[in-house]
C-alpha cells in the first residue's frame, strides 16, 4: 500500500508533537509528584523541617496602613519602619521578637514575646509613652503568632507534616490547607520546588473581607534547610508590608530565660479575643508598629457627664461623646471596631432607655475614629460627615456579605444614609433640648475633619488635631481657626476630645503656639 506524502508529514508531526509533549510532561514535575512533596525536598527534606526545632531571624522592613492618610482613597501610608532579632522555640512555641521600631519621627526599643498562648510586652510599645513591662493582651498574642506564620512558610509545612488531615489540595502548583481564619492557598514554583506566594482572607473593619497575599523570594540556605529572605505582604492589592532577612540560623540554643513572663505580669488567655485578633492581625500589627496601640477588648465605658444630657465615653485609646436630645441620642465617633461600638450602644440602652441613636457624627475618616459605624447604622443611625469622605462611608457601609468575621449589620442589612459637611457650610441637627452643629475644619491632618458643637451646653468635640492634656501644635491652630470662623470663641466651652479629656476654651488658647 502505497502512502502519500502528505499522510508521512501528517504523522511525522504527529510523532514529534508526542515526544515533545513527553518531554515538557518528564520535565515538570507537576504530574508526577505531588506540589508539597515537592516542596520538602527543596527546602531541605523532611528530617530537617522534623528536626527543626527553633530558628533565629535577624531582619529589618516597613509596615504601611489603611484609612489613616490624608483623603479616602489615598494609597496606603508608612506606619513605621523596624530593625528585628526574632527567636522561634517551634518545640515549645515560644516567639521573642526585640524591635527597634521608627514611628512618627520616634524611636522605639519594644520586645513582643510570646509564651505558649500567653505573652507580655517589654519597652516602649506606645508613642509619647514611657517604657514599661505589660502583659500582652491576647488578639495581640494571636495577631503575632500568624504574622510570623504567614511570614515563615516552613511552620506551615511542619504543621501538614504533622497532620496531613489539615490538607484541602495538593496538586497541581498548589497546596491548600485549612486554617481557623481561610484556606491557606500556597503556590509552588514548578521549576524549583519552593514556595512563591500565599493567599488567603484576613478582615479591615473598613474594607471587611479583604485578599491577603504574601511573597517569598530570594530563598537561600541556613544549615540544612533553605529559609526565605525576602517577604512582602500586600492586601486589597496594595503592599502592607515588607522584610528583608540578613541572617537566620537554623536550631539554636535560646535560653530559656528569653521567655520568662516577668514577676508580677498575669497575662491571661482570652480565647473570643484571640480569636478575633487572628482574623484582624494585620490591623493590630499596622497599628502597634505606628505606635498607636489598638489590641484589646475595649469593652469597658468610662462615662463622665460633662454637661446636662452631654457624657464623654472615656476609653483610651479612642473617645467618643454622647449626647441625650429630646427624642433620641446624638453619638459623635464610632471608633475602634464593631466591639466597641456594642459597648457604646449598650451603655446607652442602660443609661438613656427608650430613646433610639438617631445620629452618629464621625470628626474624619481614619480606621481608628470609624470602625465601629457600621453598628450604629445598623441602629438606625444617619451618618454625619465630611463631604470628602461621604462615597467612603457609602461603600463600607453598603459591604454586608462579611464571611470572616460578621457583624450586627451583616446580619441585619440596613440602607445607609450618608449626610456630608460641606466645606463650605455646615450641618445642623435641630432639636428642641440640645441642637447640635457640624462644622468642616481645614486641617493638614484629613481631607474630611469635622467639628461637633453641642450649642446649649457649650461642648465642642475634636479628634487628633488636638487632645486635651497634650501638646498643642499646628492642629490645634487649625482647631482654634476653626472655632474663631464659627462664632465659637466662648471662654467657658469645654473642648472634649477624641483622645485625652477636656479643657476650657480659655485654657486652651494658653496653649497655643
């Protein structure tokens, strides 16, 4: 039988297809060996990642935030800079992390130290603060553990080493595996075998579900087993961090006396708050490294009456006030997070009953003054705010599919309503006990500061551009400006802040510059 040229070039081709395909199949292991065995041989094998019993890090990177910039919708800004010697007892699960931390133009000397599930603080964790040894509460505690878990990959693969129960997938490039937050979806080089990148959900009380990705590059080995030495973490696309590792050492001998909870220091495990610090680590860590310290519960409500019907809710780190009127209640600032705001609305249910939240009246949008809005919408509340930040609230405000950690208004959607403070102009919200009025504040420090002024009691509220017993500064001109503009120049009104206590006007202008 007779073939035709054409049928020779036909399978001709055919052949050399086939070999090529079986080439690029035997050259890539993806079909052949599973992506985390993989992954063992190339960092080391499994005997070593076994062995490994603890580790040290010497590094040094930068750490940027969320919503604390001067405009929503700003790119994120540099909370701080750090140099970092980090011991890892893996057997024990003892962290020691000495940082000298650049914030605000300060620097800080703080250790973070982790023992087991309890931890302490040593050094100058806060800003304008002297040093100090204080236990770590614990969403701080959980926040660093999986920072330093997302950081250092080889703790993931010790942890599907020794349950491989934990594993979603493991083919492919990709292994996933469950995690009390979100899966873990780690991608492997085809090529070499290690770890590129991790993905995963973490929550910003802004944003709400919010991807985390994190990057391992430039992997070098230290002793048996190959580490990492350039790590960035991003989330909603935008780059939050990132460390670069100068040396590590693999089994050390660390003294045990480098975790040694100090005499009279009684940290005590909170599971419901470690929880919770776990699913919001990157929001504790952004703030502890700008060195405005945000971890703890926060439930406490300090209310001192400043006024008839006026109660400033003091509470560091944040304040807010609230203000009886004659057919609800006026808040100004929903700070911190959706638990603080249930304190809030709690005390007022107990102190003013029968009376709805009508308002809430944000002085800027910065991630530690409105946090905790959604639940006084969710209350009924009207939004109260600049103009520049009235898309802002609108967008965090309309998010109500939170999967990582849900609150009142995921469960209960309510339509936002928004009412921005021209710049130009103000807000009035009458009422025939105690009006109160909203004016703008042209302020360097957010594109969106407002004012709140309780007109018959005389109170003015402000946030951050001053606070009573602090110093006054450019802000404070701003304030004063403000206050001069607006008719409010009286002597005898109290200035409550957002931060700090309360001064007279009169007090105040001694201060100035």
């Amino acid at each position: 039988m007779r073939i035709s040229r054409f049928t020779k070039s036909f399978f001709s081709c055919l052949l050399m297809l086939s070999i090529l395909c079986l080439v690029a199949a035997c050259s890539n292991g993806d079909d052949d060996t599973p992506p985390f065995e993989r992954t063992i041989s190339a960092v080391g094998g499994s005997d070593a990642l076994m062995n490994c019993t603890a580790f040290s890090v010497t590094s040094s990177g930068e750490r940027r935030i969320f919503d604390e910039g001067f405009a929503p919708g700003d790119p994120v800004g540099v909370a701080g800079t750090f140099s970092l010697n980090m011991a890892y007892d893996v057997a024990n699960q003892n962290i020691r992390l000495d940082y000298v931390r650049q914030s605000v133009g300060l620097e800080r000397v703080v250790s973070e130290v982790v023992v087991d599930k309890l931890g302490f603080i040593d050094g100058a964790d806060a800003n304008f603060s002297p040093a100090t040894t204080k236990a770590m509460s614990s969403d701080r505690w959980a926040s660093t553990v999986r920072l330093q878990r997302l950081l250092n990959p080889l703790l993931i693969l010790k942890d599907i080493q020794a349950d491989p129960g934990l594993t979603i997938s493991n083919r492919g490039n990709q292994i996933s595996i469950r995690d009390s937050v979100s899966p873990l979806n780690l991608t492997v080089d085809a090529t070499t075998g290690l770890i590129t990148s991790l993905e995963t959900m973490e929550l910003d009380y802004n944003r709400r579900d919010v991807a985390l990705h994190v990057s391992y590059a430039n992997w070098q080995s230290f002793g048996a087993l190959s580490f990492p030495t350039e790590v960035t973490i991003s989330m909603a696309g935008e780059t939050i961090y990132r460390e670069t590792r100068t040396a590590v050492e693999l089994n050390p001998v660390l003294a045990t006396t480098l975790f040694d909870i100090p005499a009279g220091i009684t940290p005590v495990h909170d599971a419901a708050l470690a929880d919770r610090g776990k699913r919001t680590s990157q929001y504790i860590q952004s703030f502890a490294t700008l060195g405005f310290i945000k971890d703890g519960a926060h439930t406490s409500v300090n209310a001192v009456q400043i006024a008839p019907g006026v109660f400033h809710l003091q509470n560091p780190p944040n304040n807010s006030l609230v203000i009886e009127q004659q057919n609800g209640v006026l808040v100004v600032e929903g700070v911190l997070n959706d638990q603080r705001a249930v304190s809030i609305i709690d005390w007022i249910g107990t102190n003013i009953p029968g009376k709805p939240i009508t308002h809430l009246i944000n002085s800027h949008f910065h991630l530690d003054h409105a946090g905790g809005t959604r639940l006084f919408v969710e209350q009924g509340a009207t939004v109260v705010a600049g103009e520049a930040a009235e898309s802002f609230y609108v967008d965090m405000l309309s998010r109500t599919d939170t999967t990582i950690l849900p609150d009142a208004l995921d469960l209960n959607p309510v339509a936002p309503v928004v009412q921005g403070v021209p710049s130009a102009g103000s807000v009035r919200i009458e009422d025939a006990l105690r009006p109160v009025e909203v004016f703008p504040v042209a302020s360097a420090h957010s594109a969106d500061m407002v004012i709140a002024f309780v007109e018959n009691d005389g109170v003015i509220f402000v946030s951050d551009i001053f606070s009573p017993g602090g110093a006054a500064g450019n802000g404070a001109v701003e304030l004063n400006a403000a206050i001069v503009d607006n008719g409010l120049n009286n002597p005898t009104f109290i200035i409550a802040g957002g931060h700090g206590g309360t001064i007279t006007y009169s007090d105040f202008l001694a201060l100035l510059p």
